[in-house]
C-alpha cells in the first residue's frame, strides 16, 4: 500500500495529505485487486492503527457492496475466510478494537450476509457461533452483526423499495432455518452475562427488541424469557433497556384477546415489583423510558378493545376496557410528573383513552373524575417553569413550546368528550388568577389567558361567533372576555402575559361588537408601552400584526377613535434614515403593519371623499418628500455600504406607500375616497429611481410590487407610465430581473388586453432579445443556481407568449416581421420537446394550441399551415417519446394532456389532411405498425377528447 497516503488517514493530518488519502481510496475502490491487498492485511493484522484498518474496511465494503459478482468463486471464499480469521484474531488481541472499527467490521459481515446467505453461505450465522461461543469480545461482535443485519433487512428509517422482496425471502429464510437457534444464543448470552458484564445484557436486550417485531413471537414472549426481562426491571443498569425491549414485545401485532392478557400479566409482575408507584423514584432516564412503556401498554390495550368491539366480541371488549381503566391511575402519575419527557411519553394512551370516552353513550363518575383529573393536569402541565428562557429561546425552549401543542391536542379531545366540563374549570381557573393578578407568579396568570385563548379553538363556532348561540358558552366567554378587559391585567410587567393578553383579544374580536364600550381600553393598551412602545422589541413586532388584524376586524366601530389613533401613530411611520445611532421602536416590516392601518382606519371611516384624501396625503407625503431626498443622497453616495443603507430606506418609503393601498380592493374604491391624485403623484416621484445606475436589484424590485399595486388600484391611469417605467427595467437586467419583470408585463397584458396592444408590440422583441441574451450567457457546467435561474426565465418567458396570445393578441406576435415570427415559433417546440421541464413544457403546447386554433386555419398566414406538419405534429410525438418525459409526474401528465389538445385542435383545423398526413407520411416515417396507425388516427377523430387524452396515456 502506499504508505505516504496512508498518513493522510489520520484526522489531525494536514489538507494535502487527506487529498492525497482520499484520492488513493476512490483509486482502491477501482482498482481490480486492491481488496485483496486490504483483506491480507485485516487478516494478519499488518497494521496497528485504527484508522487504517478502517480504511481496509471500507475498501472491502465497497468490493462487497458493488463489485462482488466480478469476483471468482476462489476470491469470493477468500473474502469469507479473511472475515472469519478477522473475527477469531479479535478474541486474542490484548485490547478490544475501537468501537468504529467494530461497527464497520460489523456492517460488512452484514453485506456478506444478505449476498450469500440463501446461495454460498447458508450457515452464516453457525459459522459465527462456533467462533465466538461465550467469548465476551466474540459476542460484542456477534450482536454487532446482529444489529447491522437488522438494519439491512428491516431499518424503519431507510426505504428499501427494491430490496423489499429480497428481504422478505431472507426473513423467511431466517425464521425457518436458524430463528430458534439464535433466540436460543440470545437467552445464553443473557443468563450468562446479566450479573458481570451489563454492556453486552444491555446490547443483547437491543437485539431482541429489534428482532421481536419480525420473528415468531412465542420464542421471545415465554415465561423463562420474560421473567428475565422482568428480572431485568430491578437492576438499575439493565431496566432502560429492558423497559425497551418489553415495549417491542407490548408493540408486536397480535390477537386482540391474547395481547390483552399478555399486557396484563406483564403488569401484574411490574405492580408487585413496586415500579407503578412512581413518586418513590427519582432516576428520570428510567423514568422517560417506563412511561413510554406503559403507554405502549396502553395503547396496546385500547387497539384490543377497538377491535373486539368492531368483531362484536363484548365480553372480552368489557374486560379490555376494565383492565384499561386500571392504568389511568399510573396514567396520571406519569402525565402529572415535573420532567416533560415523562409527561410527554405517555400522551398518546391518555389520547387514546379520551377518544375511547367520547365512543361511550354515558360515563360513569370513575370515568368523569378521570376526565376531571387530566384536565387538572393539562393546566398544570401548560405552564411554564422558572428556567424558561423568554429573552433568548434556545433548544429547551422549543422543545416546552413542542410539548404545549401535544397538550393542546388533549385539550381539543377534551372538550369533545365533556364541553361543559371544560368550560367550568376554564372559568373556575381564569377568574381565580384574575382576581389576584398583581400578586400572582407571572406563569399562572400567562396560562390562565392561555386557556381562555385555547378555548375558542376547543369549543369550534362558525366565523367566530362565540358570542350568540348557545346562551351558557357565550355568557361564560363574555364574562371572561370583559374580566380580562377590565382587569388591569394589560398591565402586567412579563412579556409572556402582555403578548397573551393582545393575542386572545385579537381572537375573540367579535366580543367587541357585543360590548363596543371596552374598545378605546384595549385601544390604549396597543398604542402605549404595554404595546407598541414596549420595551421588548418581541412584544411591539408581535404588537404592530396584531393592532393591524384588530383595527381590521373592527371597521366601522373604529370612526369615533380614527384621528386620535393616526395621531397617536404619527410617529411611529417615520422613515427611519440610515443616519447612525437612531434606534426606530419598529422595524421597518413591523412599520408596514402600521402603514397599512392608517390606510384601513382612512378608507374604511365615515369622512367625506375631502376628508379621506387630505389624510391620505398627510399619510404620503412625508413618504415622497423623504424619498427625493434620500434618491439624491444615493446618487452622490460613494459608499458601498452608505449605498446599501439608503437604498433599502428608499426601498422602504416605497413598500409603506404601497402597503396603505391594500384598503382598497379596486379602482372604484379609490375613485369614491378621491385617493387616485396622490398615488398618481407617488408614482411620478417613485419612478425616477428606476433610472438610478446604483443599487438597481433593490430599487427596481421595490417599484415594480408599487406597480403591480397601482394596477389594480388606478387601472388605466397607470398606462402612460408604463412604457418609460419598463424601458428601464429592461435595461442592463439579469435573469433574476427578467423573470420578475415579466409577471407585470403578464398582469398589464391580461388586464387591458388590446388597449396595450401598441405598447406590447414596441416592446415585445426588446424584451425578447433581452431574454434570449441572458439564456445565452454560458454558465459553468455545475452551477446549479444558474440552470436554476435560467429554466425560472424560460419558463416566465412562456408565460408570456401564453399571456399574449391567450388574451386574443396574436397581432402582437405577428406583427414582428417573418424572421422574428420564426424564431419565436422555433423557441416554443424547443421549450415543448428539448427541455426536460413538465411545466414549461405543458404551457409551450397551450401556446401552440392557441395558435393553431388562430392562425391554423384557410385563411391563417402563408406558411403556417406548413410549419404545423413539419414542426408542431412532430413535437407532439417527440416530447411524450423523451426519455426524461415521466408520467409517474403530475405536471408531465399534465403536459401531456396539452400535447392531446394540440393534435386535437390541429385535426379541427385541418381536418381530413391532418389525418391523411400522420397515415400516409408522418407516421410510417416513424416506423409505426400499420394497425396501431390506424388505432391512433381513430382515436383522434373521436368527438369526444377525453377518448384521445386518455389514449394518449396508454
């Protein structure tokens, strides 16, 4: 071997010499005999360090894995023969080989497994046995290959689609030739090791728990077995994973009568072995585990139940649910444990358990004290403790916030086993923590307003009508909603309360149009330090959403407030200049929510058309003004950085002024508010910026979304900008510019049809040519997110062509001259058949359609009905012909069904010559047998195009 490469193994060797290593492996992989110099080695153990044994062990992997059928007989049995002496020189060595090189030792014996077993090596495993016998280190290897054989044949996180069958033969296989003799191996290793030696117990009890789920269960789940496991419970270094192993065995499908009395007995030995009472035990490890393990006990218990019930078995079904309700009690204990790992493993029985109550017509007082007692436990369970971190969330954190949505589901199933419950102890809870609010720890108070929150999900009403209908619900949400409003609770000094407390009153906003006089309350909370001035940055962007959504629910009910309100928001809609050292309290995108406010309270008050126009330049102007000043500086900027900052202030000034437009819906909205003067004067100050040399990417961007905008908002008024506004965008663009330009081009064309015809056709072959100039820049070979970029603007640039010509403007393509007519034409069957992307493809054979149907007929323009036989018919055959043309794909087939709609429009067009042409021409070009011609023409005659489309798929 080449020992210099060799250096380049070890981790602390420097970049050169792990090039060099890595590059003398992939040489190994492919070299013919290379193996043979690795399994010498392994063999005779040549080398002494880890990392190049390793190496050997890869390199034999790779032979085995994918060159292995290459290899005579002879080399084959070499292979065999140099893992075997491997495995006995293990048993002498004077230490154990590391960990990593036994695990990769065992991943090869593994692929040796499943490539011989049923042919070359069918005493595989006899063959290890008789190595190893009771050898610790033997065994450590044993139960090494063991696991890895497993993740071979059944890993429940890898896929094996091609494998599966394979695998299914060598369980088979297993079960019949050699299942028996390893569980017997098993049960050795675990009488003999269970006191001395708890690293191989441990490993071995992992191998029956990953075996059980595919052997024969009455090798595993017997007395001598069980009551070693069970043995196993009481010692402290055995039980995690004997909890495990007996779970597997709870897990395994079974006869619904025979799995509950094999839970059953299990539990009776754990109960007299003093493992239910859970508050004498303090390892949490344990713990975590056992709880998983009752739940799968439980949850065990209650598919029984569900299936006896369906087979009409109602003795045994009664005797099921006796035996579930005996474990609600542990139930209980777990749910209610402080560690929400514990608490969390056991979720799913009480889940489970809810969904059995909700089946039974009545509920006996057991049952509802249960019902009462998990309730209890959610509420305590939501709270947070004193170690949660709310200033800076980390993993803990997320992992509380993951653990609250599971208790939430059991509050949802909750409230549909006993609404009115719920209901009561909401209230009970929520009115005692609110009569003490200030002398109260802030958690409680936090899930106190939290449940009346969770309430409104867990008691569904249409379009949030908590407040009418049922008068006992209403009167009780009403009543809370006026306690939290009226409370002072607004006031608390923690984040988590204040940010509960906007949240509910937000969800619950119709309260307010059944009781509008606690309105201006819960408007001063928004707008003073408990809201938007708050000295949490967290709290005040939580805040500016959701004073927005409020105002907006609210509509009408806001004109008595409206002046006051934008007031009191002046200040906060200041461009924050990129001048250092000034802290804004929002950010900018908090700012678009207040912006967008201002719009809804003036679009949507009572003022006069006067009164609504004189707010809204109020509300724009400062915009405009701050914007020509700040476009000057930019243009004097010599700064990169000073460039960058002032551009995204202008980029801001833009956004706001654009967000204020989304209170109105159309045109006539604007007109009745007499608002269209002061966008228009938006505009003429904002499109100048499209001219600036600097910062191109985020101004345009910027200005093209006020564009889109201003479409809808002033529709026609908005064309004489148009053709200046795109000569700009089209200047010195890049892919990314292009493919988002194109989306206005498309709204503009859809939108006004032939009122822009003119200025489609002035600019249709300049935004071509700028296309076709960025699909032609090379890129190198695997730049992925410039083939990315480019298939974006192929695909937006179809877009286009399907725009125009879908809104009755072929006039546009054919008034561009016959040469560019052609090339047009040209891009599309190239889009339809050469590119391998489904959704381009599919709208390429929509424009073709559309254009057939226009121009495919007798009076259609000179040549066309030429190029429809010589390239359209064509590419309707060689796209679906493609090897890359998947009908495994949605979109393809898709596609396909517009490939179906071309030929069809062409034979409505052309008639008895498009069919005359595919028989006597087209088709037996392509060596097309005679009857399946006629199969096909057939098809496409039929009147009804559904026949054709679904041929085509056939």
């Amino acid at each position: 071997m080449d020992e210099q490469a060799l250096l380049g193994l070890n981790p602390n060797a420097d970049a050169d010499f792990r090039q060099r290593a890595l590059a003398y492996f992939e040489q190994l992989k492919i070299s013919q005999d290379a193996w043979q110099v690795c399994a010498e080695a392994l063999a005779q153990s040549i080398y002494s360090d880890d990392h190049i044994k390793f190496f050997c062990f890869q390199v034999l992997e790779h032979q085995v894995k994918f060159k292995y059928s290459e290899l005579t007989e002879v080399q084959q049995q070499l292979i065999r023969e140099t893992l075997i002496t491997w495995l006995q020189a293990q048993m002498l060595n004077p230490q154990p080989e590391k960990t990593f090189i036994r695990n990769k030792a065992a991943q090869v014996f593994a692929l040796l497994f499943v490539t011989e077993y049923l042919t070359k090596w069918p005493k595989f495993f006899f063959d290890i046995l008789s190595v190893v016998d009771l050898n610790p280190r033997g065994v450590d290897m044993y139960l090494r290959i063991l696991m890895a054989v497993d993740a071979e044949l059944v890993d429940r996180d890898v896929v094996h689609t091609s494998e599966a069958s394979r695998n299914t033969l060598l369980k088979d296989t297993m079960r019949e030739q050699c299942i028996p003799s390893l569980v017997e191996s098993w049960y050795q290793i675990l009488q003999n090791y269970q006191y001395n030696n708890s690293e191989l117990t441990c490993q071995c009890l992992e191998v029956v728990g990953a075996y059980v789920s595919w052997i024969d269960l009455s090798l595993i789940a017997n007395e001598r077995f069980i009551n070693m496991l069970l043995g196993h419970m009481s010692v402290e270094v055995l039980r995690e994973e004997a909890c495990d192993c007996l779970f597997e065995i709870v897990n395994k499908g079974m006869d619904p009568i025979d799995k509950t009395k094999l839970v059953e007995s299990l539990c009776q030995v754990l109960q007299s072995a003093g493992l239910f009472s859970i508050d004498q035990e303090d390892d949490v490890d344990f713990l975590a585990r056992f709880s998983k393990l009752v739940n799968g006990m439980g949850q065990a218990l209650i598919a029984s139940w569900t299936k006896l019930i369906k087979n009409g078995d109602m003795k045994s079904a009664q005797d099921t649910l006796q035996a579930i309700e005996a474990k609600v009690a542990l139930m209980l204990q777990l749910l209610i444990h402080e560690d929400d790992d514990i608490s969390s493993n056991i979720i799913g029985f009480c889940y489970d358990y809810l969904h059995i109550l909700k089946q039974l017509s009545a509920l006996s007082d057991q049952q509802k004290a249960n019902v009462e007692a998990i309730m209890l436990a959610v509420m305590k369970k939501l709270t947070y403790d004193e170690e949660y971190n709310f200033e800076n969330e980390g993993e803990d954190e997320a992992m509380f916030v993951e653990y609250r949505k599971q208790l939430k589901l059991l509050l949802d199933r909750l409230a549909q086993v006993s609404p009115e419950l719920l209901l009561a102890s909401v209230r009970r809870v929520f009115n005692t923590t609110l009569q003490n609010w200030q002398t109260t720890r802030f958690m409680e108070v936090e899930v106190a307003i939290r449940l009346l929150y969770m309430l409104a999900e867990a008691l569904p009403v249409s379009h949030g009508a908590h407040f009418s209908g049922d008068v006992t619900k209403a009167t009780a949400l009403q009543d809370m909603m006026r306690t939290l409003v009226t409370s002072g609770v607004s006031a608390y000094q923690h984040t988590s309360v204040t940010l509960e407390f906007f949240e509910t009153v937000v969800r619950y906003e119709k309260f307010f149009a059944v009781e509008p006089q606690h309105i201006p309350t819960v408007l001063m909370a928004f707008l003073d330090h408990r809201g938007l001035r708050h000295t949490s940055p967290k709290v005040r962007s939580r805040t500016a959403y959701l004073f927005s959504r409020f105002v907006k629910s609210l509509n009408k009910q806001m004109n008595p407030f409206i002046e006051d309100v934008l007031n009191r928001i002046q200040d906060l809609m200041e461009l924050s200049p990129p001048e250092n050292g000034y802290q804004a309290l929002l950010s900018s995108d908090d700012q678009l929510f207040i912006y967008e406010t201002a719009g809804v309270l003036i679009v949507n008050s009572e003022y006069s058309a006067e009164r609504k126009q004189v707010l809204m330049r109020n509300l724009l102007t400062p915009l405009m003004e701050k914007f020509k000043v700040l476009l000057e500086k930019l243009m004097m900027a010599q700064d990169e950085d000073r460039q960058m900052a002032l551009a995204d202030c202008l980029n801001h000034a833009v956004g706001f002024a654009s967000r204020t437009s989304k209170a109105f819906s159309n045109k006539q909205t604007v007109k009745q508010c007499g608002c269209s003067e002061v966008y228009l004067d938006c505009l003429q100050t904002f499109l100048p910026a499209l001219s600036c040399p600097l910062q191109k990417e985020v101004l345009r961007s910027g200005v093209r979304t006020f564009l889109h905008r201003m479409i809808i908002c002033l529709e026609e008024e908005v064309l004489p900008f148009i053709p200046s506004a795109s000569e700009h965008m089209l200047k010195d663009c890049e892919a990314k510019d292009l493919q988002e330009f194109i989306p206005l081009i498309n709204q503009i064309t859809a939108k006004f049809k032939t009122q822009v015809s003119p200025f489609l056709q002035q600019m249709f072959m300049p935004l071509l040519r700028a296309i076709f100039e960025v699909l032609l820049l090379p890129a190198e070979e695997n730049d992925q997110s410039a083939a990315l970029e480019k298939q974006m603007l192929r695909r937006s640039y179809f877009a286009f062509l399907q725009t125009v010509t879908g809104s009755g403007m072929s006039e546009v393509v054919a008034n561009q001259g016959a040469e560019n007519v052609e090339r047009v034409l040209f891009t599309v069957i190239q889009g339809a058949v050469d590119y391998p992307d489904p959704i381009a493809q599919k709208t390429c054979f929509i424009i073709l359609s559309k254009l057939v149907e226009l121009w495919g007929g007798k009076d259609g323009p000179v040549g066309f009905a030429d190029f429809v036989y010589k390239h359209i018919v064509p590419a309707c055959f060689l796209a679906p012909l493609k090897q890359t043309f998947d009908l495994a794909d949605a979109q393809t087939v898709l596609a396909l069904s517009e490939c179906a709609v071309t030929l069809k429009t062409i034979h409505l067009k052309r008639g008895p010559e498009c069919i005359q042409y595919l028989q006597q021409e087209y088709l037996p070009s392509l060596q097309v047998a005679p009857e399946i011609i006629q199969e096909f023409c057939q098809a496409l005659q039929q009147p009804d195009a559904k026949v054709f489309k679904n041929y085509l798929k056939v």
